[in-house]
C-alpha cells in the first residue's frame, strides 16, 4: 500500500507465508515471554500477532520493551506459520505470525483511562473519550453497518427516480411537535432562525416546484427530552413524491427496507409488510408501535362489564385485560400493580389461573357466570384488567403489555415484522390544554371523504397519515398532504389558530398552496433507529459517532458552553442568569 502498511492487519492468511510485509495499527497486547516478546496489533481489520526476536533483531527487541497498549506501530517482517499449538483458530490471522525485522513506534499512548477490552465502562466515561471507544469492535461495527445500509438506502432512492436536494437547516418553526433550536443572528439583533425540525415544508415545496420525486438523508433538531430512541440531532431519510397514492408511498419504503436488509446478508421480512388500523393497534396492542414479536393482545370488556357487580367495572368507562402466561405469585402481581400505577392506572384487579385450573381472585366473588366466561384463561395464566378511562386503559395495558413481554422472556428476536400502522386520527386533544391538536403534522390530509369533519366532529376525522413500526419503534411517518389551501386553513382553524396566525407563521406556504400545488405525499425514515435495531442495540446512541448523553450534552468537547458577555451583546441577548 505505501511506506506504512502493504495490507491490513487482519489480512495475512497462510498463503502469505513466506512473504516480508510491512504492517502497522495499534497494540492491543504486549506479553514478554522471556526473550520473545510477542504483540498483537490492531487496526479496523482484525489483529496478526507480532514475534520480536533478539536473536533476529536487537533493534527491534529493544523497541518493543518500551512498548505499551494502544502504542501506533509500525513493523516489517517475515510471514511465517505458527507452531502448531501455537494456532489460533478463533481469529482469521490465527494461523500465522510475522518474525519482526524492524519495528518503530509510530505514536506513545499515555496510560488509557480504560481498557478497551473492559464490556463494563460507563457510558459517560466512553464519550468523553469516544475515539478510544471507536476503537472497540462494537462502536467500528456499528459505524460501519450504519455506513452499509445508508449507502444502500441511496441507492435504491436513486435507482426509484428519486433527486438528492439540499434544504436549509436554519429557517423558520417547522411544526413537528417538539421545540426548536433558536439560532440567534448578528445581523438582524433581536431575530432568531430555527433549526430544522425536519425539512417538511421545503419537501413539499419542492412538489409545487415540479421535483416529482426527492429525497435527502436530512439532519433534524428537535429540542425535547433524550430517551433510548431519541437525540437532539438526527437523520431521517426525508422523501416526497408528486401524485402519489399512498400504497405507492409505501412500496417506496419497503423497497428502502428490503434493500437495507440485504446489504447486510440479512433475509427481508415478507411484502407487503402487515397493515393495522391506529384502532385496532390502539386495541389489541395499546400503542401506535406495538412490538409483534411476542402475543398477549388486549382484549375488551367493555360490554360485558356493564351491569357488573364489581364497581370499578360497572362504573368504568373501558374495560380491557390481557392474559399473560404465567400464574403470578401475590409478590409478583404487587410489582405489576406497583408498575401499573407509574403509568397512572388506580389499581390492577387480577384473576389468577392457578396449574389445577382453580381461579385466586379477590374480585372473583363478583364476577358472573358470563363475565367469568369472557375472562376464561388456561391453567398457568393470569388476567390482568385495567378500567378507567379509553385512553388511560390503552396506556396502562400497553405498558404493561410490553413489561411482560420483557419480563417474561416472551420476545422471539428472530422474528422480523415489519407493520404498517394507518389510518390515524387527525386531531386528538392536546394533554395539556385540551385543544385538538395534529396527531402527525398539520400538513396532512384527512382521509377521503373526512374533509367535513374538521369542523363538524375533529375527533372522528381519519387521516392519510402513516407510520412504519419495527420491534415496538416508529421507524417513520408519513402522510399523504393536504394540497388544497382552503383545506390547509380550516385545519389550522380547528387546532384554534386564527387566520392572523396561520398568516404569520405559514402564510408564504399557503400562498404556494394558491399557485398549482398538485396532490402529494412522503416520508421520513428515522435512519438511526433503523441502523440500532439492524445492530441490535438497545439506544440509538450507540450507533452515533458523537452523541449526547441522555442528560443532553457531550461530555468529549464539553459542548453545551456558555459564551462571552461581548458575544451575547452583538447578539442582542441578555441572559437572566449571567454566565458563572
Ligand atoms: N416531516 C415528518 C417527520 O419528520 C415526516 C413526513 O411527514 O414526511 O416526521
């Protein structure tokens, strides 16, 4: 290759024997055998075992005493075989060694603050040296997965007609429901850009500027709470396309899918990937992103509660259970009923099915023949119910779905399902002030034949927006837009915005609107989401170079940092708090 290196470390194979080559990478180990001293050197590749040999090389024996881990070297030598117990038949270099000739250090290695072969640093600890970190399998494999799939995802855009275009970063509030970064600017004192909470309106202006089809691997910024799926910034495949229909949208996205699958060896999941019904998931699962790789579906009680003579049924406005399979002891059902509380149910009223098929219920002396019929389970089970109000049963038996899918070993991570979830509603009430409020963005359409009920019944207007859901992640959503400006304004007034502020915040997008906007829909594909679970990691942060801890800084450049009183002064900001 050059002066350094003629291949990789992980290269040399016994066909090399024979051969002088010259290597160089980082030292992974350094065992001084008496005389030998023999090091492993590392680079991106692997690692080949290194032999000094005083009686070869004084030189070289006398360079490697002062070598330690992580030390840069470069040495040049002969391939040889190993002795035949010497063999390593755990790595792909374990059959061979190289008798050094030279050796030189090419950089020192302070002592590390860890050592990379130790699985238990804490993760502050990794990303304040995150380029020791980068050294690790796990982080070289996940960076270069993500490098897999993203090249394949490219390509199939491309090869799907679509156009790779920029769109600014820094513009106005784009309403994806989180905060934005404010970007203060000299010029204009007083003013602020927002960074993109993703390209949305640009996407869709690109549609009435007649691009028919484009795409972007798009940085987003979004200024919320960290959590296992989420980082201030992040990439999304953003695509949109021009007469669209919706099944046309998402044969787009399984052909990014399959192709991302394959990239990496792997067997795609079936096509077309299965549909739900926001209500049907709402129903069976209890979540928009239920996790299919494990049963235990919800099931209702609504009707047959009715005339109970258990209180908290009768008087509920929902009633639901779930059967997990398993006879929970009184410990264990107080856990759930611990957990089930954290996500604001009053209580959780159980029947457990003992293996004799005998049922242990406080509540069960309440409950008719019909009921206890409705609720039949099998030896070895436990139902448990929440009543209360829909939405407070949705959330609480979706909580307490997915516990004891983990709890109970229930995940089969073999299974591969990807899920369509359509049909969402439009609007739903906003927790706080209880205005509607866009479930997906306010650019997209009501369903067919929903335009009406904006004004006359919000709540029960449908919309042609979409999500993709794997292994309990919103990979993605989607929606077919509304196009029409009259359309776009009556929805901006059902979700209590004056003509004035929809003026204001969007009237340059409802003035495009007004000048030949065909029907169009798209996309956004949350491309780290997809690379943690194709890698099999739990937080997404494991899969980015540079991320932020979940607090929400980045403990390698120290950033976020105050800046000088002169700076905030040509800025026009006065901190109430001065800077310490
Ligand atoms: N802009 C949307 C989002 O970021 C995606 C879309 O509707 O295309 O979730």
């Amino acid at each position: 290759m050059n002066r350094w290196r003629d291949l990789y470390c992980g290269e040399l194979r016994p066909d090399d024997v024979g051969r002088t080559v010259a290597v160089a990478g980082w030292v992974a180990r350094r065992r001084d055998h008496g005389g030998l001293i023999f090091i492993d050197l590392r680079d991106h590749t692997g690692i080949v075992q290194l032999v000094v040999n005083p009686e070869r090389s004084k030189e070289a024996a006398a360079a490697a005493h002062a070598i330690r881990s992580e030390f840069v070297v470069h040495a040049r030598g002969e391939v040889v075989n190993r002795a035949p117990d010497a063999v390593n038949p755990n790595i792909a270099t374990g059959g061979v060694e190289v008798q050094v000739d030279e050796l030189e250090v090419v950089a020192r290695s302070e002592p590390l603050p860890f050592q990379l072969d130790d699985d238990g640093v804490e993760e502050p600890l990794r990303l304040r040296y995150r380029y020791l970190d980068l050294r690790r399998d796990r982080m070289q494999r996940n960076l270069r997965l993500s490098a897999t799939v993203i090249a394949a995802i490219r390509r199939s855009m491309e090869e799907q007609g679509f156009i790779d275009v920029w769109t600014p970063t820094m513009t106005l509030g784009t309403p994806e429901g989180a905060r934005d970064f404010l970007v203060p600017v000299r010029l204009q004192p007083g003013k602020f850009f927002a960074l993109a909470q993703s390209p949305q309106l640009f996407k869709q202006t690109f549609m009435i500027g007649g691009l028919d089809r484009y795409y972007q691997i798009a940085i987003c910024w979004r200024d919320e709470d960290l959590r296992a799926d989420r980082q201030f910034e992040f990439r999304q495949l953003d695509l949109e396309l021009a007469f669209p229909t919706r099944e046309e949208v998402l044969e787009v996205l399984e052909n990014v899918m399959v192709a991302s699958f394959e990239s990496l060896g792997r067997t795609p999941p079936a096509r077309p990937f299965r549909h739900l019904s926001y209500a049907d998931a709402m129903l069976r699962y209890g979540s928009d992103k239920p996790d299919l790789r494990f049963g235990v579906e919800i099931q209702d009680a609504t009707e047959v509660t009715r005339g109970s003579e258990f209180g908290v049924f009768a008087n509920a406005d929902c009633v639901r259970f779930l059967v997990a399979p398993t006879a929970f002891s009184r410990a264990e059902l107080q856990r759930l009923e611990d957990f089930a509380k954290e996500w604001g149910a009053k209580g959780l009223a159980y029947l457990v099915v003992d293996e004799s098929g005998e049922v242990r219920s406080p509540i069960a002396k309440f409950l008719s023949a019909d009921e206890l019929a409705a609720f039949a389970a099998p030896p070895g089970s436990t139902v448990l119910f929440a009543a209360d109000s829909q939405a407070m049963v949705e959330r609480v038996l979706g909580a307490l779905r997915s516990e004891l899918g983990q709890r109970l070993g229930l995940i089969d991570d073999a299974r591969d399902e990807l899920l369509w979830v359509i049909d969402f509603p439009l609007f739903l009430p906003d927790e706080e002030t209880g205005k509607w409020t866009f479930v997906h963005h306010p650019f997209t359409s009501p369903l067919e034949g929903h335009e009406d009920l904006i004004e006359s019944d919000p709540g029960g207007a449908l919309s042609q927006h979409y999500d993709l859901v794997w292994h309990g992640w919103e990979l993605g959503s989607g929606s077919i837009r509304v196009h029409q400006q009259e359309i776009q304004e009556r929805v901006f007034r059902a979700m209590g915005m004056t003509d004035e502020e929809a003026q204001a915040k969007f009237g340059w997008f409802l003035e495009a609107l007004r000048m030949g906007a065909p029907p169009h829909g798209g996309f956004a594909l949350g491309i780290e989401r997809v690379v943690a679970l194709f890698a099999g990691e739990a937080n997404i942060r494991e899969i980015i170079a540079f991320p932020k801890t979940a607090s929400g800084w980045d403990p390698l450049t120290g950033a976020p940092a105050p800046t000088t009183q002169e700076r905030l002064s040509e800025l026009g900001i006065k901190l109430q708090t001065p800077p310490a």
